[in-house]
C-alpha cells in the first residue's frame, strides 16, 4: 500500500496555535503515526493564535508552508491596549460604549465576510497551488474556523480536482454569536450563499457535534467526529498529585459574559451566608480570558473564598493543574445554538479523573456526555440550588477521601484522539479511493 500525503489547511498551527490548533494537531499526529505524508498551509503569524510550542517531536515531521495575511487588528482592538491579544468573538462581548467601539463590532458584521481572515485568501491560494504542484498530495483537508480556511481548500479543491474533506470544530452562520449580534440582511445573505458554496463543494464534511447545518440538506455525507483527548496527556503517575491546602475549584480558558455561570455566583453567596467555614476554605482559580464583568461579580460573592484570574498557561500547565484540582468547572453559553457546543475543555477535564461541575443547557451535547462517562453533573444556569447541594457533596467528599464519580471508562475511550482519528483515516482513504 502506497504512503498517502494530505494537504491541511489551518489558519492556527504552532507556534500561533492555542485552543484553535488542538484539534486538528491531534488528527495530524496520528495520521504520521500511520505512515501518512503531512503537508500543512497555515499562516506566517497569526493574531487570533497563541504562541505555544508543540507538545510532541513528531509534529517536525510536517513540511510546513506560511502565507502571508493582513489582519485588522487595530480596528479590532480599538479602545484595549495595543499590548493586549484581542480575537473574535471577543469583540462582539465589549462593554464598551465608544463609537470606535461599535464601528468595529459594525464591520466585523458586515464587512468582513466570513470573518475577519477574509484577506488571507488572496495569499493562501496562490501558495496552495504551488505547495499542490510540488508535493502533489492525494488529499486536501481544511479546519474551520475561521470559514475563510474552508474558502481557501474550495478554491484549491476547484483549481486541482483533489478530493477535499472540510472539518467543522464550529458551526458557521449558526455560530451563537450572531444571535445577540446580527448582521446586515446584506452581509447574511453573503454569508449563507458562501456557506451554502462549501457545503455543495466538499467531498464529506465532519463536524464535532451535530445540529450545525440544518438548514442544508447535506447529512448524506457529514459525519460527527466530536473533540476528544490526547491518550498521550494522561497522567498515571499519582505520586505527582500535590494536595491543596483549600478546596480549589479551576477554571481554563475564555469565559465570554454569554457563559456568565449565574447559579454558580447565587451558590457561592449561599454557601458564604450559610457555611462561612466551608467558604473560607475554597479557593477558585481561573486560568485564561475571563470577562471583567464575570471577575467583578464574583469577587462580589464572597469575601472569605479566595479568587485568583490569571493568564492563558501553557497545555502542559493546564493538564498538571486540572490532575491537582478538587473540582472542574465548565460553563456553557445562553444561546439557541449552545446546546449544540462540545467544548475541548471537558475532554482535558475527563482525564483528568476529577469531577466536573457543568453549567448549561441540561439538554445540550455538552450535558449528555458529562452523564454518560460519569465525570460529574450538569446544572442549568438557572439552578442555584442544585449547584450548592453539588458544591457541598464534592466537598464533603474531598475532606472525607471519598471518589463521588467512578467514570464510564468504556464511554471514556471513546473520545480518545487514538480512535477519532482512525475514524477520520478511513473517510479519508474512501474519498482518495472514489477518486481512483
């Protein structure tokens, strides 16, 4: 059997990578695990990305291509500091009144269609065509988003004839933040039509969870490959686990005002009012962007639990902490679509073998699969009560020494990058071999 070679196409990749890069570094690390060829066209410096090195030596076995990309960061960050990293959708949750302000949030809408990369196809074309005609790979695939990568591999896929599998880790004009920031009739009529474009061009589509598309009839080739974890990160070696001197809660990650976890902050004052010595032994960390608003309301809640915000850590950082954690907590958004969200954060969560406290919709993909590995429970935003019953529960079993959650690990291993990308390997191979 001939060695196979893909082209992938992702606007993140190292050393700009983050949270953006996870998901398709995984795919890519297994597929050279299996003998594929791995040619990637990414961009030469990305303003969204976070300057992270790759976790693995593997990754140096891609031959890597960079376009370059002009990006408008000052509009974007009008009214922060020039210091500060800014990235959609970070813009659209600003309260900030300015008309700089608005203008910007105005002409992300409806200006830059799909999205503020939109330049970066008049660079990675061309050089798509000269990376296709020198290492003539059997494949292309493109991560999204940002959706100008799919505009990008639907020009390339047209020009060469390649088969082309577009990966969905987002939905595209059902993306939550249009709901409370919508476009122009104009500018979501543009955005539907080029949608609709690269959905009728792709050879199969996979998307992390379903519900992304349903207003296009195209399931018949759209398969679900949800987020997972690495088997790699799972750390076995317990004597690494240092105790805390408090209860500690953690947080990783961008907490946007649409996740504010209001029936967390209604449980922490209940606790501070009715178990002040409960409270005076939690302390919260958050790790990442998370609003100043969120900050202010819950430092608000308590004076005896100590909160700590800082900065976005290192992957390496984040598993090592979570593993040392005596509760997780994950929130999910208030829009129409964020039952539908199947964040990378409850997969890091999963292994780490500590339980999760989930906020969010009690229907959504989300919820569901925290029941069904047993990794914790899930709350809507609504139910003070029952996170401050939970909250009490895990603590009274963390002073007692007691494991409240024995994880499905059949239902576990399913979400291991392991067996995802074997799915993918397959789907891939059968599009090469129609093409035959």
């Amino acid at each position: 059997m001939s060695r196979k070679k893909i082209l992938i196409i992702s606007y993140y990749w190292y050393p700009f990578a983050g949270v953006g890069a996870y998901r398709i570094s995984r795919f890519v690390k297994y597929l050279l695990r299996n003998d594929w060829e791995v040619v990637i066209l990414t961009t030469k410096k990305s303003a969204s990305g976070i300057i992270q090195e790759a976790d693995h030596p593997i990754f140096e076995k891609c031959k890597v291509y960079r376009s370059n990309i002009i990006e408008p960061v000052g509009l974007l960050s009008s009214g922060h500091k020039k210091k500060e990293k800014t990235s959609n959708p970070s813009i659209f949750y600003r309260k900030n009144t300015s008309w700089i302000s608005k203008l910007a949030v105005w002409a992300r809408l409806n200006l830059m269609v799909p999205d503020a990369k939109f330049t970066w196809k008049w660079f990675a074309v061309p050089l798509g065509k000269k990376i296709i005609r020198q290492e003539n790979p059997d494949i292309i695939l493109s991560t999204s988003p940002p959706p100008t990568t799919n505009l990008v591999a639907k020009k390339l896929a047209d020009w060469s004839k390649l088969p082309w599998v577009a990966d969905f880790r987002d939905p595209w004009t059902n993306i939550y933040y249009y709901d409370d920031n919508p476009q122009s009739k104009r500018a979501k009529k543009k955005n539907r039509k080029l949608e609709a474009a690269v959905l009728d061009k792709a050879d199969h589509i996979t998307v992390v969870n379903n519900g992304f598309f349903p207003e296009n009839n195209i399931q018949d080739k759209v398969t679900r490959i949800t987020n997972g974890f690495d088997p790699d990160h799972i750390i076995d070696n317990t004597e690494q686990i240092v105790a805390n001197s408090k209860f500690t809660i953690r947080y990783f990650g961008s907490m946007k005002i649409n996740q504010k976890p209001d029936s967390l902050i209604h449980a922490l004052k209940k606790i501070e009012e009715s178990n002040p010595e409960i409270a005076n032994n939690i302390a919260f960390e958050f790790y990442g962007n998370i609003d100043p608003d969120i900050q202010i309301q819950l430092k608000k809640t308590s004076s005896k639990i100590k909160f700590s915000f800082s900065n976005y850590i290192s992957h390496e950082e984040m598993i090592n902490l979570a593993v040392q954690s005596d509760l997780l907590l994950l929130t999910i958004g208030k829009s129409k679509n964020s039952k539908f969200a199947l964040s990378t954060k409850v997969f890091e969560y999963m292994i780490s073998r500590k339980p999760v406290l989930g906020i969010g919709p009690i229907d959504g993909a989300a919820s569901d699969l925290v029941q069904k590995t047993n990794i914790g429970e899930f709350f809507d935003h609504n139910d003070d009560e029952g996170v401050y019953r939970f909250i009490q529960r895990v603590y009274d079993a963390s002073q007692n020494g007691e494991i409240l959650f024995e994880q499905d690990q059949d239902e576990v291993e399913k979400y291991s990058f392991n067996n995802l990308s074997a799915r993918l390997t397959e789907i891939l191979e059968d599009q090469i071999e129609q093409r035959k």
